[in-house]
C-alpha cells in the first residue's frame, strides 16, 4: 500500500513531471482491484467531461503496478491482466513483490524469492534497516540505470522458460524509462 506509491510520487516530483497522476488504491487488495480502478477512473473523467465538470484531457495511458506471488496459480491474476490488456492499459508487474525492482538497483540477481517476506529479507542486504514505509527514493534514484539495465537483461534472461511473469522479474522499468522520456530533466540526467 506504501511502497509503490511512495516511489512513483518521489520518482514524478524528482523528474518535475506535474501533470503526471499517481494514484493510490488503498481497498485494491488484489491485482483485480488496481485494474478495476483503472475503469473506473477512466470512466468517471469521461463522465465529468460530458458533463463539463472538468476540462482535464482524457488519460494518454494508464499503467496498473502491482506484484504477485505465484502468478501461474492465481486466476484473479490472469483476469487482471486480460482485463487490462483489454483495455490498453500498461502493466509493470513485480514478482514476487516491488521490492525486486529495488533489488535489482543494487544486484541483478536472478535467485527467485519464496515470496515478498524473503525478497523484502534480501533487498535488507543492501538497506539495512529496510520496512516498507521507509523513504528509499534517495538512496536509488542515482542508481536507477543500472536497476533498468538489470531488469531488462533478468527479463531477456528469464523469458527463454516462456513464463510471463517469472521469480523473480519485474517490468517496473518500462514505467520508470516512460517517465523519464516525459521528463526534460529526466532525459538530460539519466539521457
């Protein structure tokens, strides 16, 4: 609830990128959650439009990050992400949680995690004193091209087993080098 709201907030506010929303679903719970929200909020701005509540654009893209352990065994899960693909939505998919995509900042291991717990365990090698309201934007934002090198080549890697979504992987930086592109500030300091 903390974690992946508070880095995305920090990561817009570094690159200056105000007209970017972050929002936080607190009641999602699941995976299904997140991209029923996602409907929901495209379907409340149109709503508003028509109605000439808001003069605010229509969403250019709506990504849905989340993280889920054993994706093969989930079948909310597979719902999540047929939905969202159906309805063009971005996805940046951590498993076995988004403390991965912290991981992979420092060491691109490819280990894969029993679950969030022992990644969350792991990641503590690197920030001793890791919780999941800790702010940790400071201690990566300098090391963010490594954590995207290291996830495209865990990625590159993993997809010779033909699972989507492996253990460990993450897509998080998909979003992360979309936000960058958006961001002069971005472009001229990881460019």
């Amino acid at each position: 609830a903390k974690t992946e709201p508070n880095y995305f907030e920090d990561l817009r506010r570094y690159l200056k990128l105000s007209t970017i929303q972050v929002k936080i679903i607190d009641r999602a719970g699941a995976p299904i959650g997140v991209v029923e929200e996602a409907q929901s909020q495209i379907e409340q701005r149109k709503h508003e439009r028509r109605r000439g509540q808001t003069s605010a654009p229509q969403f250019e893209a709506v990504w849905c990050v989340f993280d889920v352990e054993n994706p093969h065994h989930n079948h909310t899960f597979d719902q999540s992400v047929q939905v969202a693909e159906q309805n063009k939505f971005q996805l940046a998919v951590s498993n076995p949680s988004f403390e991965y995509w912290y991981i992979l900042h420092f060491d691109p291991t490819t280990r894969p995690f029993a679950d969030g717990r022992e990644a969350k365990s792991y990641l503590q090698r690197h920030i001793p004193d890791y919780n999941e309201a800790m702010p940790v934007f400071n201690i990566l934002v300098g090391l963010t091209p490594s954590a995207i090198q290291n996830a495209k080549m865990v990625l590159v890697n993993q997809h010779q087993d033909e699972q989507r979504f492996p253990n460990p992987s993450t897509e998080v930086h998909l979003l992360v080098e979309e936000l960058i592109k958006m961001s002069p500030s971005g472009r001229a300091h990881y460019g």
